[in-house]
C-alpha cells in the first residue's frame, strides 16, 4: 500500500530533517567556518604548489564539491528509485556529511589540503542528502499543500539553526571553552547526525513497494533515461528548469560569498566590529528569512507561483545593483542583510515547491529531483568558479556584476514558463 499523503506525523518528520541539516549552511558556510577561515589562513595560500588568494580557493573547493555531487546524483537517485531506498541514500550523506563536519575541529594551514578535504566532504554531505529528501516532498502532500510545507520545512531550518549559532556565539564571545570556534563545528555535526534521526524514523523507507530485481546500477540507468524522456515532452517544466538553473546560479553563490564580501568591502572600526557585525547580519537573515518564506507562500497562493518568483528574483537583481555601487559601510550592510533575508526565504522555498508541481504523476520522485539538483548544484560550480575567479583577476566587489547577470537572465526566463493549473493562484 503506499505512503497515505498529507500525514501530519510523516511531514513533520520530514520537516525535522531540515531543522536538522541547516545548521550546516548557517554555521559552516555562511557564519563560524569563513570568518574562522579568513583568519586562520594568509591572504595568499599556497595549495598543492598553486597560490592562490584564501577565498579564491575556498571557491574552487565548494565548486568542485557541487561538481561531484552533480555527476552522481541523477545515477543514484535512478537506483534509488528502483530499488525504493531513498532513505537509504539520504542517511549516508547526512552521516558523511556531518562527521566530515565535526573534523574541522583538527583544521589547520599547515595541512591545508587534507583540510580542505574535510570542506570538500561536508558539501557533498550535505548536498548530496538533499536531493533525496527534497524528493519525498511529492510523495507526503498533495499539491496545495507544496508551497506551505516547502515553506514549514526551510522556516524550521532557519530557527534551528539560528538556535545552534546563538550557542555556539555564547561559547565563542564567552570564552566558556577554549577553540570554542573549534567547537561549534563539532556541535554542528552532532546537531545534525542527532536531530536527523526523527526524520529518519518517520520516514517511510519504501513509499511504493517496490521489490527490485536484477543489477540496481542498470536499471538504475534505465529509470533515469525513463525520466529524461519524460522531461523532454514537459515544455513547462523544461522552461522553468532553464529559469531556475540561471537565478539560481546568483542566489547561491551569493549566500556561499556574501560573508567573504562583508570581511573585505566594508569598512568596520575594528576587527571585534567586524566579527560582530557579520554575525548580527547572518541572524537578521536567518529570521526574517522565516517571514519570507511564509509570505512568499501565501503570496503564490493569490497571484501564483511564477509571479511570485518573478517578483522575487527582480528584487535579487537590485540587491546585486545596491551591493555593488552603495554598500561600503556597516550599517548598508545591515540594510542588504534585512533584504536578503526577506527573498532568500521565499526563493529557496518556493523554487522547490513549483518544481514538485510540475512533475507528472510518477514513482520517480528522487530521478526528477536529481535533474532539479544537478542544475542547482551546476549553477553553483558556474557560480562560485566565476565569483573567485574575477576575483582573483579584480576584486570581489567586481564579481557581484556577474551575479547580477544570472538574476536578470532567470527573470525574463521565467516570464517564458507557460501557465499551468498547478502553478495558477486563487486570485
């Protein structure tokens, strides 16, 4: 029999998994790490005989991760769909992911490529489980619910991991242990590994029953071109792919950077400013980020889903204009946090939300979302390849130009996405 949907116990648990595993971005890539990173490194770093500026490598690292996750999601998710193990998959990246994350404690400049290792590691970790998860959102609600339960799951990821951030800032500014910086990537990968087990006893492991039979890796690829043919003959979900694909290449990038950006282009008064200062910002987007997914939500249920997206990315494009020609001082960098905040929680939200409700009624929730995370993930290879490269030509101010680009390319993309029944709001 399979999975009953619109359970209110199965989609908690699986809102769960993103309280869980947010702590990650937040704490890793968006807060400790790079301000831990940035002084715990030269400026030039040599790395396997290259110099290269610290940040410059920092980006080819998240960018090789996503590479890699981007070759072998679509295969496993097309053996995972065969064979119904989506659970499966999803615990072995978590685990990887966190444990990869609690050995940056033994981070050190002296040993830079076997630590970035551990950065290369805990982004595949935590991308690569997010593409199973995100395939159970189809498969646990119909689709009036995908744009209020895409959004309870990422407003769940931004309070818990902004709970985790405000312990491990007490532990920092509060000299309580020593390393506490240290620490707090040991705390961010027990969070996770514990907090993800209510998911993972709530989930279903074999939705549709499925009893594989012969080689999983062939039929594997047999579900995966079994998809891609259906996605060929699917115009709208092809065109809101290829808008996705492009502003997403800017959203992410940003939310990687934006830190980097914040350490080297404004002026603060003093370096206890400056650490304080992108902490608060970091928080600001994190809750507000909580409001904008909810309004985003209700927002795509008035006017739909592509408008409301195109709204969103617009607004994107103008962050990027203000970041590059005004933002110089603390308290602008305080304003363009606020702003993020508010688009980051609807874009993330809604951008997986409208692609469930394009999918056709299908089995091959996690094959569909691999194409969805394959772009994701290429977007930000492009992305954050880009970004440190102009900046090693130029400077990081520079780099914000190209994202820019990305938003305003997706904007007009998604305009090109036909109606659909699904994506129509009521009013």
């Amino acid at each position: 029999m399979s999975l009953q949907k619109n359970n209110k116990k199965v989609i908690g648990a699986w809102t769960m998994y993103d309280w869980a595993n947010s702590v990650y971005p937040l704490v890793i890539t968006s807060a400790i790490f790079p301000i831990f990173y940035e002084k715990s490194t030269p400026e030039i770093i040599s790395f396997l005989g290259v110099d290269l500026v610290n940040t410059e490598l920092y980006s080819y690292i998240i960018s090789l991760s996503y590479l890699v996750v981007a070759f072998l999601s679509p295969l496993l998710s097309g053996v995972a769909d065969y064979s119904g193990n989506k659970k499966s998959y999803m615990r072995f990246f978590c685990y990887m992911g966190a444990v990869a994350c609690i050995s940056f404690f033994f981070f050190n400049v002296d040993q830079i490529e076997l630590s970035m290792l551990s950065v290369f590691l805990g982004s595949i970790g935590f991308s690569g489980s997010l593409v199973f998860y995100n395939a159970y959102l189809p498969a646990i609600c119909t689709t009036d619910l995908h744009d209020k339960v895409s959004a309870k799951g990422f407003s769940r990821g931004y309070i818990g991991a902004s709970l985790l951030l405000i312990i491990c800032l007490i532990l920092i500014t509060g000299k309580i242990i020593p390393d506490a910086a240290r620490w707090s990537f040991v705390l961010t990968g027990i969070w996770w590994i514990g907090f993800s087990q209510i998911t993972f006893k709530g989930l279903p492991s074999n939705i549709f029953n499925h009893k594989p039979e012969g080689n999983r890796l062939t039929k594997g690829f047999e579900e995966l071109k079994k998809v891609w043919k259906q996605m060929s003959s699917n115009k709208p979900l092809k065109r809101y792919l290829a808008a996705f694909f492009t502003y997403s290449m800017g959203v992410q990038t940003v939310m990687l950077m934006a830190v980097f950006f914040g350490t080297k282009e404004i002026t603060w008064s003093s370096p206890e400013e400056k650490d304080t200062g992108l902490i608060i910002s970091i928080l600001v987007i994190q809750f507000i980020a909580v409001a904008g997914a909810y309004l985003m939500a209700y927002l795509s249920k008035k006017v739909g889903n592509i408008k409301t997206l195109s709204i969103v990315v617009f607004v994107w494009a103008l962050i990027c204009v203000f970041a590059y020609a005004f933002v110089y001082t603390p308290i602008h960098f305080y304003i363009i946090a606020a702003v993020i905040g508010f688009v980051m929680g609807g874009v993330q939200s809604l951008s997986r939300s409208t692609y469930s409700k394009l999918l056709p009624e299908t089995e091959d929730h996690a094959s569909y979302f691999s194409f969805y995370d394959v772009l994701e993930k290429m977007g930000i290879v492009i992305g954050t390849f880009f970004f440190g490269f102009i900046e090693g030509m130029f400077s990081i101010r520079e780099s914000v130009l190209m994202l820019i680009v990305f938003f305003i390319i997706g904007f007009f993309l998604l305009l090109r996405v036909p109606k659909t029944e699904a994506l129509q709001g009521a009013a």
